[in-house]
C-alpha cells in the first residue's frame, strides 16, 4: 500500500510541473481587450499593474518588446481579459496562453458593485490575486542538444543534492502545527506530506538556483521554497497578494 501511496504522489508530481505561468518572465498585455471594445474601464491599465506587482515584466507593442523576447516569442505568455458577468454581478476572467494558443493559467474574479467600472476593477482586482508571482528559469542560448542535457542535468542535481536537508536522515519537518515527512521523488523533485496522507502537502520542483525550488501547495497556488540552515522556507500566498514566511524545522 505505501508503495502505491508515494507511485501517486509521484505521477501527480510529474503532472503538476508543466507549463505554467509563473515560468514566464514576460507577458504581453493587449492595448484593448476584445470583451471590452466599447469601454474598458481601464482593465488594461489594471492588469499591467497587477502582473508588475507579481514581478513580471509587462509588453505590449510589439515593436516595443526587449530583443529576448522579440527572438523568442514563445517565452512570453499572452493575457487577456474576458466578460464573465451576469445581471448581478460584474464578473471578469483572466486568461493567459502560450505561443501555441494554449490556455496556460486562468483566474475568476467577480464583484457586487454595481456601477461598472468599480466593479470591473474590484472583479480584476480578485482574479489578479490567485496570479502566481513570475519565477522563471534562466533561458539559456541555444546549442546543440549534446551540450545542453548535461550541463542542465548536472545543474538540476546539485540544486537537490547538494540541500542541507538532504543530509538530515529523520527528513521530517513542522511548522509547529503540521508535522511533515520529505519523500523524495527522484533528484529534481520532492514532496512534503502528512504521514498517512496521499495528497501532498506541497511538491517542489528544483530551479535552475541552487537550493531554491517551485513549489505547488495542496491548494493550488505556485510559490517558491529554499533551503536555510538545514529547514525548508515556504514563501506562503495571502489573500491579499502578499506573501508570508513559513518555516518547516528539520525535526
């Protein structure tokens, strides 16, 4: 039965990490949204703060767009804004697709307000918060495939092996709260989980900085989680848009 239990944990691990939005440095931000050609209420103005404030860097005339991006389209991500609303609440969507035209990240947001452009911009406001700040991996230049599997791959394993925790034989964690144990999925990735659970508390996934991984949390929400003096750090998501420390001790 254990056995089965960690063979799940690792497939949703390896499901969790695909593309995501918080891999994307860029997002390119339309001058008008389509769903709002007769009035946008200032959603674009809106959106492009609020992916600022979550660290990424906001294009939007192409022409404008720095030269890393203007050679690689498809390292930014494209959003838009969509009218969800209905005849009692203004209610907006926040869409973000890859090069491919495929969706990639979507938020809900609504509002009881009934005048439109306060309750646009509050409805956006709420969609923004369940954005995940940018994380994204280094880009690196291009060269044949000989070259960059094993620089990458011996990148990736240091970032794990090379963890302070990994030197802790008990690899249990608490927060003071929750007790946690360290299953490691294989050299780039591991999970926290509550003994006896299947679903994991949160999945790291190993970046391209040393000790520093992307975590997905039970809820959902992307954030980030480091190492430091042998305990695992969590950068936990707020409902405001903030983020706040939590420290899991090594037990």
């Amino acid at each position: 039965m254990k056995k089965i239990s960690v063979f799940t944990l690792m497939l949703a691990g390896a499901a969790i990490f695909g593309q995501k939005v918080s891999d994307y440095k860029y997002i390119s931000v339309p001058e008008k949204f389509k769903a709002f050609d007769k009035d946008s209420y200032g959603l674009e103005t809106a959106l492009v703060k609020g992916l600022t404030d979550k660290k990424y860097t906001v294009v939007q005339v192409i022409k404008d767009w720095p030269a890393e991006a203007k050679d690689n389209p498809c390292s930014v991500g494209y959003a838009n804004v969509l009218d969800n609303s209905n005849f009692l609440r203004n209610r907006v969507i926040i869409e973000i697709k890859d090069c491919k035209d495929k969706v990639v990240f979507t938020s809900k947001g609504f509002s009881t307000i009934k005048d439109f452009r306060q309750g646009f911009q509050d409805a956006l406001k709420q969609a923004i918060i369940a954005v995940p700040v940018s994380y994204p991996a280094e880009i690196a230049p291009a060269v044949k495939p000989e070259e960059s599997v094993p620089a990458q791959s011996e990148n990736k394993n240091e970032a794990v092996s090379s963890s302070p925790a990994s030197e802790n034989k008990s690899e249990k964690y608490t927060n003071g709260k929750l007790s946690l144990q360290k299953i490691q999925v294989d050299n780039n990735q591991f999970i926290l989980a509550e003994n006896g659970s299947s679903v994991p508390f949160a999945v790291f996934k190993a970046s391209s900085k040393k000790d520093v991984f992307r975590v997905k949390l039970t809820d959902g929400n992307y954030t980030i989680g480091y190492f430091e003096n042998g305990n695992i750090i969590i950068d936990m998501p707020q409902s405001n848009g903030e983020y706040s420390k939590e420290v899991f001790l090594s037990k």
